[in-house]
C-alpha cells in the first residue's frame, strides 16, 4: 500500500539511508528524493539504488514531497526548519494534510524549542519521532533496509499535532517494520539519557581515557572482549553525539549524576572490602540484564510473526535475498538477542553422576514468601533459570531488598505483609505461568495498582482460571481479549474469603488463591479435584502460617475407601486471613521435572548408568517415576531424606527395555510437566502406550499434545494426538537384542519456544538415526540453564547454534 507518494530524506547517514531503503523495499512511497549537504552521500545514495532522485537544494525537494523525514543532528534542525520555513511560505494554505514534516533525532524537547523558535509554535504538520535502532557504523554505506525491524519507533506528537499528519508517519513506520508506540516528549527524553546517551558518553569518556594512558599501546593491544564489548559504541558519529550531549543535556546530565553516585558506592566498597556489597550490586546487575535479554526475547517473537523481516533487499538494488539466522539477529539490534537451535547428534550412552538445577516451583514460591515474611530468608539451591530470575527481579522492583542469586544463593530481607511499594511500571514475567497466576493472587491484595504482562507465550495463555475466582474475592482485575494477559490489577480492593471449587487440577489456581487467600477477610477454601504439587501448603507451613489441608478418598459409589482402589481423590486446603510470615530457611532440592530428561535418557540410551544427586522426592511430583517403573524402567532411591519440608534422594538410573502402558489418571496432575519425555521414553517402547485424562497439556508453554505429536511423526513415530492425551505405538526393541536399535528417524522439530518439547526431542536423539536439528529453544533456559552442557557431560552430543544473551 503507498503511504506515501514523494518521500524527502533530509540527511543521507546511516538512519536516513536506512529509512529511504527501508521505505523502498516496503514499497510505501511512489519515489523518494534525497538531500545531503555532503554531495559524495547524495551519490553514493543515488548509486546504491536508496533513494531514486538526489535534490540539488531542500527547497526543491519540499516543493516535491508530502512528507519529509529530517534525518540530520540534533543542532542542524534549527537551520533546516528556518529553510523549511521559507520553501513553506510560498504554499498554500491546505498545507497540514498536503505537508507532513518528521524527524528521526534522539532528543525531542531539542527539535520542539527549535520548532518554537523557528515558527513561534509547534507546527501543526510535524511529527516528532525517534527509531531505537542504529549501529556504531555511520555514513549511507552502512544504511540497511531492515535497521527498524521489529525495533521501536517512538512518536512524541503534541496536543495540537494533526491526527492525520500522525497517522501517515505512523503508517510509513509500520511498513518498514517497526513497533510504533507514543510518548510524552520529555519522558522520552529522560529514557533515552538513560539507555543510549548514557552509555554512548561512558563509551567514549573510557576509550578516551584510556587512551590518554601512557601505556595505552599495551592497553589496546591485549583488550579482551569485554573492553570491546563495551566500547563498540565509542566508534560511533562524533558530530551526532555532539548534538545530542548538548541537545538534551538536562536529562543527559541527570543520568551522569545518578551514574556517578553508583560509581561511588561501587568504589567505597572496594576500598572497604566490603563483598556484600560488591556482590550485591554485581548479582542484582547480573539478574537485570538476564532480565533484560528476556525482553529482548519477547522482541524476537514480533520478529517473528513478520514474514518480511526475513527479507532483505541485497545491495538495495532490488533482489530480495533470505537472511540467516545471524544477519537476522543483526537487523534486531546491538544486542545479539537470538533464536537459538539444538542440533542433537545420534546415538550414546549416558553414564556419570549429575545434579541438576533447582526446583521451579520451589524457587517462585520462595521468593514470594521469603519477600512478605519478616526477617531475613536465606535460599540455596534457588533455580537460576529465567523464569525464577523474572519473579525475583518483579520483588525488586517492588522495593524488597534481594540479594544473589550468587551459586544459588539468594538473601531475601522481607518487608512484611504489607511492606510491597507500587513498582515503576508494568512487571514483566516473560515466560513464566507460574510467577504470573501466583502473584496474581498477591498482587489482588495490594494497595497499588499493577500490570503484569509476559512473553509471547504467556500472552497467549489462559488467566481466566486464576482471574475469576478473585473477582468473586473482590479483586479488580482486567485481562486482555479472552482472558488472556496483560493483567491490570487495581489497588485497594478488600478481598473476602470464598470456598471455590477448582474446575481443573491445577497448583497454579490453589496456589493463587490461597495466596491471596492471606490478605482476606475470613477463611479461603480450595477444593481441588485430584492431587496437585503441595509445595504452597509446605513452604506457608515454614513460614509459620497456619493452614490445613486434607484429601478425601472416594470410590465410584462415593464412599470413603483405601487408595490402591479409589477412582476420585479431592483435596482441600483452607486458609484465613489476617496471619504473618516469619522468616526462614529454605534448600530447594534438584528440579525433578528437569531429572526426568535424565531418567528418560539413562533409560533408554543403550549401556548407561546415571545417579541424579538430591532430586525432589515429594509424593505430589514423583509421578513420572511410578510411571516409569511401571514402563520397567530400572530407577532405584538412594539417601533418602528431608530438607526444608521436602522428601529429596538421589536416583540411580540404568538402561531398561521399556514397555508400553495405560497411564493411571490419577498421576496425570502429578507427572503433568513430564509428558513430553515420557512420550519420547513410550515411542521406545515395545508396544502401545495410551495417555488419557491430560487436556491440560494443551494450554501449557505450548500445545503441548499437539507439538509433541507432530515432532513425533515428523521423525517416524506412529503418534495420535487426542483431545487429552496421545496414543503411541513404541518401536523400541525386544529385551533380547544386543544393541538397541533406533527408533527415530533424524529430521527438524518445531520446539515452539516450549523449553520441555525443546529438552525431550534432544532426549530422542539418543535413539535416533541422525540428528534431530530442534528450532527456537532459547527457552530452555527459564527452567534449565545450560542443559546442553550438562547433557553433554552426560554423554548426549548436543551443538547450540545462536546464543541468547
Ligand atoms: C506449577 C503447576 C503446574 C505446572 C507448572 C508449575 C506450579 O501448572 O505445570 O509448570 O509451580 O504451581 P498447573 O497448576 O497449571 O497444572
């Protein structure tokens, strides 16, 4: 669609180029004219197909064109909008539709007082807006048609701006491909001293320091990565940043004073030895930015839902070549956020003695009540995977002081029940289900108001679940579309006991509930059908808060009878309002969820034998072992014992010819994460394997059944999704052979961004013909960082191309 019929780029650097080529490629405009003072960039614009006429002045090129984009410095636009102004008084007067005039400069109150001076108001035509997109490089030479892709473009119109005008600059930037968002000018301003002025003006002051040293030859010379790393930016337009020093320098010199008060602390403490401190700053450091590379994730998956950003146009003169995966991650910005990929070779054994991180479900909740409790909370063993790093940093944000985690360690100094401050902004929990529906419980219960939004993944996911029973409690909450995330939780809400009677097995909703349960006026009952993971009921427990729980037993004609025979199993948990946490001790034992890939591999890996040292034992998650043993796999308990209110043991796991079962539903809720490896353990198998009862599966990180059942006939495995469960014919081996044979055949898997189908199909290769190439398994690192490295000391072969921070 033509946005635009005459295009004028004023300025042909590295963003106007950009802009003009980008604008091309997308075929917005009918043509687009230049103009540069420089006349070799004029050229050299016309000569690589950029821009398709070069004016000989600006006013030719305003005469010409309904939208101009100024792409020049900041202290350059003063001159351009008085010649602006000249060429504009000889219009007519329809000019705010026939005329829009945008600009593309990093400080908007700049472009507004020069605007002011200029016309003695801001014009009604311009658009102020400023692309967070860019590269050290500068000059046209180094414009690229895909610089704004899936980047943000920010607009900081004014009241008076015209909707129309707004709206063309608006459309032109999608159609590059660009997230345009609004802004109010000045906050604009203050963000951008802080991210990119900022540490462009640290860049360039240490590289300029530095090479003031005498020994600055040496310097230079044995310069690690991380010197390059964090300098690349001092190779950036001296002229540019300039302007922006001087351009916003109100804001730019806010941002250097808070800086240099943190470099104080940073240099008292050495000068101290004070390593609380140093570690303090260092982890908390550390936790943002994996926090950060989250985000930066989330950006990826707008990349991908653009079938274009894959499109660049080669040398601009007009074929469309498909991108790799590098470049692709290139066009997204200085960050080399990525999508990452396993390739995971055949064959091997497993053998060795492995730990595996900590417990997910444990770490979430441990921060939550560590953070609410009064006293200090020390956790060790806390899963440093990101979605436990994105509820710590969330706890920061609402001003609980956190510290690590450091090897695991982290030091929560709770504030108390009502200790919680309003965070800055909206609280970003990136792919984490589980920090999202928990402190939906929390957050129902504050006096300030909260938004909490997530990843691609979790927007897509259902909240309704957790959203209407605390709205019977009296929570005020909004969700987008379907129930789904954001959620906007007002503040003050008086919340109210209820019994609710969980329409699903679900931890995640009696968790919500009973969390929420502790800021209510009277008593909260969850009433939950079957047995879900308890490790809320626990660890409240711990913390000194009084609870009781109990599970009826009932047989088909709804009598009380023994377990071995019952059909229906109902837990009840029940909390009041109105009690406090007290400070505690808290060892999260290894991850048995994470353990499973392990136990799946030692199992079905010819010739291995694997111990898994202190591995959550509790009877709420062990349901992947009993299904397991019943499959014949050969796993066997050693060092049984306690820590913190949690069974923990170590496993030892040998190869085992499995076979194919019915799964008992009664271990559904109890194995729920487990059935992506499970299913691969039942595609070895000899025989049929049926899973019913597990609809559950569907609405997880992905569709579960669905993503799983696709990846295993995409490698030969004869596997029926169905409504709530799969059905698998295994064609694993008889006991008899010697060498167990594979059993999939090699070929590329969708993971869907799903960590554990991610994790399972590398599994599978085990068994596999050839390599099992595994798409978009960045992921894997919200439950387990660096499995590929642990697997591989394993004895698994697993190559990670792209990296994610
Ligand atoms: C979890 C509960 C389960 C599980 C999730 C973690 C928890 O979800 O799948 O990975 O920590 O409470 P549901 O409650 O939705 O079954």
């Amino acid at each position: 669609m033509k946005t635009v019929d005459t295009l004028l780029v004023v300025g042909l650097g590295l963003i106007g180029g950009s802009f003009a080529a980008a604008v091309k490629l997308a075929g917005a405009c009918r043509q687009v004219y230049g103009y540069d003072l420089n006349r070799t960039s004029l050229e050299e614009a016309q000569a690589l197909g950029i821009i398709d006429y070069g004016c000989e002045s600006l006013a030719e090129g305003v005469m010409a064109a309904d939208l101009i984009m100024l792409a020049i410095p900041m202290l350059a636009m003063k001159p351009v909008l008085e010649q602006l102004s000249l060429s504009f008084a000889g219009l007519p007067a329809e000019l705010p539709v026939q005329k829009v005039v945008t600009d593309a400069g990093s400080s908007k109150k700049a472009l507004l007082d020069a605007a002011l001076e200029v016309f003695g108001g801001v014009p009604t035509w311009l658009v102020p807006g400023h692309p967070i997109a860019g590269s050290e490089k500068s000059g046209v030479g180094a414009a690229k048609a895909t610089l704004f892709q899936a980047h943000d473009v920010i607009l900081t119109p004014l009241e008076n701006t015209n909707a129309l005008a707004l709206e063309k600059v608006k459309l032109l930037w999608e159609a590059c491909g660009a997230v345009v968002t609004r802004m109010d000018p000045c906050h604009h301003d203050e963000v951008l001293a802080k991210t990119s002025h900022l540490p462009h003006f640290l860049a360039f002051s240490l590289v300029d320091t530095l090479a003031g040293n005498p020994d600055n030859q040496d310097i230079f010379r044995f310069a690690a990565g991380g010197f390059r790393d964090f300098t690349r930016i001092a190779g950036s337009d001296p002229i540019m940043w300039h302007d922006v020093a001087l351009g916003n320098d109100q804001a730019v010199l806010q941002a250097l004073d808070q800086f240099t008060e943190g470099l104080q602390v940073l240099r008292q403490a050495i000068v101290q030895k004070d390593s609380q401190s140093l570690l303090g700053v260092f982890s908390r450091a550390q936790s943002a930015r994996q926090h950060f590379s989250s985000l930066l994730e989330s950006r990826k998956q707008r990349v991908k839902s653009l079938p274009e950003s894959v499109m660049v146009c080669n040398g601009f003169s007009g074929s469309v070549l498909v991108e790799d995966e590098d470049t692709k991650q290139d066009a997204m910005g200085s960050m080399k956020e990525s999508t990452q990929t396993f390739i995971a070779r055949p064959g091997g054994s497993i053998s060795g003695d492995l730990r595996v991180p900590g417990d997910k479900s444990i770490s979430h909740r441990s921060i939550m009540l560590g953070a609410l409790a009064e006293g200090e909370t020390v956790i060790e063993g806390f899963l440093e995977g990101e979605d436990a790093l994105a509820t710590l940093k969330a706890f920061r944000d609402m001003g609980v002081q956190i510290d690590g985690p450091y090897q695991g360690k982290v030091t929560i100094q709770g504030v108390g029940m009502y200790g919680l401050k309003r965070p800055e902004g909206p609280m970003y929990l990136g792919n984490a289900g589980t920090a999202m529906r928990l402190m939906a419980g929390l957050m129902a219960a504050q006096s300030f108001d909260v938004t909490l939004t997530g990843d691609h993944s979790l927007s897509g996911r259902p909240m309704n679940r957790v959203v209407d029973p605390l709205r019977q409690m009296g929570a005020i909450i909004e969700t987008a579309e379907g129930g789904r995330p954001p959620l906007k939780i007002s503040g003050g809400a008086r919340l109210k006991g209820i019994e609710y009677h969980l329409p699903m097995a679900s931890a995640q909703v009696q968790s919500c509930l009973l969390l929420a349960g502790m800021f209510a006026e009277g008593e909260t009952v969850t009433v939950t059908p079957g047995i879900v993971r308890d490790h809320t009921n626990r660890m409240l427990e711990g913390f000194g808060y009084p609870l009781s729980c109990a599970e009826i037993i009932s047989g088909e004609n709804g009598s009380d009878i023994a377990t071995d025979i019952a059909t229906d199993i109902t837990t009840i948990v029940a909390l009041k309002g109105g009690g406090k946490l007290t400070a505690t001790r808290i060892d999260v034992p290894s991850d048995v969820s994470s353990a499973a890939f392990f136990m799946v591999a030692a199992s079905i890996a010819e010739a291995s034998e694997l111990r898994l040292s202190h591995v959550g034992m509790n009877p709420t998650r062990s349901g992947v072992i009993e299904i397991l043993q019943l499959m014949g796999a050969d796993i066997t308990l050693e060092n049984e014992s306690v820590v913190g209110g949690e069974p923990v043991a170590d496993l030892v796991v040998r190869s085992a010819q499995l076979k194919g079962i019915d799964i008992p539903e009664r271990l559904v809720p109890i194995a729920i994460d487990e059935f992506p490896v499970l299913f691969i353990a039942a595609a070895c198998a000899e025989g049929r394997t049926l899973l019913t009862g597990a609809r559950e599966l569907r609405v997880k990180e992905s569709d579960r059944i669905q993503a799983m059942a696709d990846g295993l006939i995409a490698l030969g495995i004869d596997a029926q999704p169905l409504p709530d469960g799969m059905m698998i014919n295994g064609s694993g081996d008889s006991l008899s052979e010697q060498r167990v044979k594979p059993v999939f055949n090699g070929g590329t898997i969708d993971s869907h961004g799903d960590h554990r189908i991610a994790m399972s199909f590398a599994v599978a290769a085990l068994r596999a013909k050839d390599d099992i190439r595994i798409l978009d398994c960045a992921n894997v690192a919200t439950s387990f960082p660096d499995f590929a490295g642990l697997a591989n000391r394993a004895g698994m072969r697993i190559v990670v191309k792209g990296k994610c921070q």
